[in-house]
C-alpha cells in the first residue's frame, strides 16, 4: 500500500526534526571555540605558542576545506553507488547517511573556530571560515532540502 500525503509529512517533518537537532548539537563546540576565542583576545591573551602560524594556517585551511567539501563529496558518491540500482531507500538508511554527511561536513566550523582562536593569518582563516559557512549552508536541513534528498533517493516508497 503506497504512502499517504499525511504519512509522508509526517516522515519529513520526522526526519527534518531529528537533523535539526544533529545540527545543532555539532555547531555547539564551533560556537564555544568561537566565544573562547574571543574571550581571549579581550584580555589579549595567547591560547597556544606552541604551534607556529606557518604550519597551523595552512593546515587549518586545508582541514576545513577537505572536511566541508571533498569528504562530504565522497561519501555521497559512495552512497549513490549503493543505493543506485534500489527502488527504494529505506528510512533508517536515509538518516544515518544524512547524519554522516552532517558530522563529516560540520566539524569544518570547529576547524575554523580554532584558527580563530590560535590567530592565523587572515587568508588561511577567511578561506576555513567560507568553507564552514559553505558546510553550515549547504548542510542545514530546510524542509526543501530534505525533501528534495528524499525524491532524490526514493526514501519510503514501497518496494513493488
């Protein structure tokens, strides 16, 4: 018996609140790392001397943009790969691979949060910010994103 209309909102509004509560919870420690970082540079404090800037800004960028951009890129291309000769995915499917995508993709704004807060150079940390803000958009579950995923990958549609 195919899906209702109901059913179906229910699904999306299921699978839509569950990834907005992975959001958010992955976007907490970018947040704390960016109020630390600004704490303090209002008591011009130095966090860390250790590390020197020649190293930590490349790196920061180079992590922020394999995180936001070629690892997501990836993963959905091995999940296109499974998935493609199947009528239908399977709900549970579905979640767990938007999940991967978001604690693959979000982490980028802790990359970037921390360049903040070690001082790299302005260069290295606009390039990690934009990435994170790439990953923080293009990864928010709007009803119009998960909707779309989900005609894309045929969630819930009956196996006939």
């Amino acid at each position: 018996m195919p899906q209702t209309v109901d059913t179906r909102v229910e699904l999306l509004e299921q699978l839509r609140g569950n990834l907005l509560r992975h959001y958010f919870v992955l976007l907490v420690p970018a947040a704390a790392l960016a109020l630390l970082g600004l704490v303090l540079r209002f008591f011009q404090a130095q966090p860390v001397d250790m590390i020197p800037l020649d190293v930590a800004g490349p790196a920061v960028l180079i992590v922020a943009v394999v995180l936001a951009l070629a690892s997501p890129l990836w993963m959905r291309v091995r999940f296109v790969g499974r998935v493609a000769e199947a009528r239908s995915v399977d709900t549970p499917d579905f979640l767990a691979f938007e999940k991967n995508l978001l604690n693959t993709a979000l982490p980028a704004t802790w990359v970037a949060a921390l360049g903040y807060l070690l001082g790299v150079s302005l260069f290295h940390f606009a390039g990690a910010t934009l990435a994170a803000l790439y990953a923080a958009y293009y990864y928010f579950p709007s009803r119009e994103r998960v909707t779309h995923e989900m005609r894309l990958f045929r969630v819930g549609r009956e196996s006939a």
